[in-house]
C-alpha cells in the first residue's frame, strides 16, 4: 500500500485492510481513511492527517522512531499496529512528522508525532457518511456521544450488583466517582484511594483489570469543564480534537488548589490527563 502525495485526486490510501469493508471513499485531501469499525461499517478517517502541500510515505513499524514505539507501547500497553506514514513539504526530503495507526482495545487511533518522534496530538476520527454530510457525528454513530448526551454515563446505583460486590470484597476503601458504558460493552469505573484507579469489567460484572492513574495530593473535588483554566481548556482542545468532556476534578491541600484532574473521551477511548495548579499538562493516561 503505497502512499501518494496528499492531493485531492489521489485515492486516500487505508490503515488497516482487516477494518476495510466497503472501500474509501473521496474526500479532501487533508483526511486519511484509516479503516472500519464495526458498528457501523464505513470507512473511519482522520482529520488533518497529511496537510494538502506535503507528501506522504509509507514507514514500517520497525522504522518508527524509537521514541514513537516506546511512546505507544507505554500510553497503548497491548496495541496493534496497522500502518504509519511520514510527512514532508513536496520538493522536500526532510521529514516534519508521522501518523501512526494503531489498535487499542479493538478500537482504531491515529496519532501525530512530531520529526523527533515525540507526541503531538490524537487526531480525530470521522465516518465517512458523516464527510460526505460535512459533519463530525450523527445519531446512532460510534461518534455519537459528541452530542454531549452523555449516553454512556452510568449512575452509580445502576452498575451492575456484580461489579459493586466486586468492588467493596476487594476494594472497600475505594470511593466510587464515575462510570461509563463503552461501545464494546465493557464498564469504566473511576474510583478513588488515596490516588484515583479505572476499575474495567464487563457488562455483566466481570472484572477485567485495574490500573492506577496519576493523581494530586489532596483532597478531590468535582468541578465543572467551564471552572478549569484557559490553558488546560485549550491543551484538550488542541491535543484531543473534538473530545468529550467526561469529569474533572480539583486537588487541595490546605484549602489551596495543587492540580486537576480530566477525564475525557477522544474517539472512543477514555483518557485520564493531570495539570498543575496553573492548568500546565503534566501527565497523561489511556484508560480503556
């Protein structure tokens, strides 16, 4: 699979032949079709990929940067990976990033680094349904939860009896904050003892994994996406392009802020990320 330059009437090359079902489709030239994910079956694509006056080519894995695979291997523990590009101004030789297209939890992600190898950004994923429409989600699409529905949170009460048996015979100090239902049916809950975990289960209450998350010292409160800082605003927007706020909480010692707490959902994976108390990005976690 070779990559073209990044002009409109090139054919948009795929990420991943095992995603692809029904073919890509035609799109501007700043998109790359990366594969499918089923629900539904149509081609998903990532938005600014490749800007219209660079070229593209193709990179194997094992000629990533060493810093790109370490990267992915320590924020995407498990991935696959499907297909990666470099990118250069045409005329030019000299590389100015990558896209790398991975597998994570059975759910596809492009990501751009920098020359360097070192992360950018996650770049947002559309249907191609929805590029046709000139739209970033519809109604009953595995975007959908960009509405700001919040479809896929889950009250306490309602988590299954199973997964709160679970958790007060192994982890009765643990305070339960949050919980979503994901589109593969596995739950998300956010607990708290002393630093803050992803408790992973099934639907049905099996327990899967739990995994720390980086967190202040402090006592927790749950805040408001409008009562973080600008900059932390403007760090989610650039990084996670059209994320969906999910939680937020703020760390206090003494009754004065240390940092925050984020909790969002980018593309259908859910990632926990730690600011300073000047809203300054320190640290980020995939949850699921």
């Amino acid at each position: 699979m070779a990559f073209t330059a990044c002009k409109k009437s090139d054919s948009i090359d795929n990420f991943d032949n095992t995603f692809l079902k029904n073919g890509a489709v035609a799109v501007a030239s700043t998109e790359s079709v990366i594969g499918n994910f089923n629900p539904p079956k149509d081609s998903l694509y990532a938005i600014g990929a490749c800007q219209k006056d660079h070229k593209r080519v193709a990179v194997l894995a094992a000629a990533l940067p060493t810093n790109i695979t370490a990267y992915l291997t320590t924020n995407y523990s498990g991935y696959t990976f499907t297909k990666a590009f470099s990118t250069s101004l045409q005329g030019s030789t000299t590389i100015d990033g990558y896209v790398v297209g991975i597998n994570f939890n059975r759910k596809p992600l492009a990501i751009r680094f920098a020359a360097d190898g070192n992360f950018v950004k996650v770049l947002e994923l559309r249907e191609g349904n929805d590029m046709r429409k000139n739209r970033d989600h519809h109604d009953g699409g595995c975007f959908d939860n960009r509405d700001g529905k919040q479809r896929d949170s889950l009250a306490i009460a309602n988590l299954s009896a199973s997964t709160k048996s679970y958790m007060s015979a192994n982890y009765p100090k643990d305070t339960l904050k949050g919980a979503w239902l994901n589109k593969d049916l596995s739950v998300v809950l956010v607990s708290k003892n002393v630093t803050f975990f992803a408790n992973i289960f099934k639907l049905d209450g099996t327990f899967i994994v739990r995994n720390a998350i980086p967190a202040h010292v402090g006592q927790d409160k749950e805040i408001q996406q409008s009562v973080l800082p600008s900059n932390t605003l403007s760090y989610l927007n650039v990084t996670y392009p059209n994320y969906v706020f999910k939680k937020a909480f703020s760390a206090s010692e003494k009754g004065e802020v240390r940092g925050y707490l984020v909790i969002v959902d980018a593309n259908l994976t859910k990632y926990a990320i730690l600011f300073d108390t000047k809203g300054v990005f320190v640290s980020a976690k995939s949850i699921r």
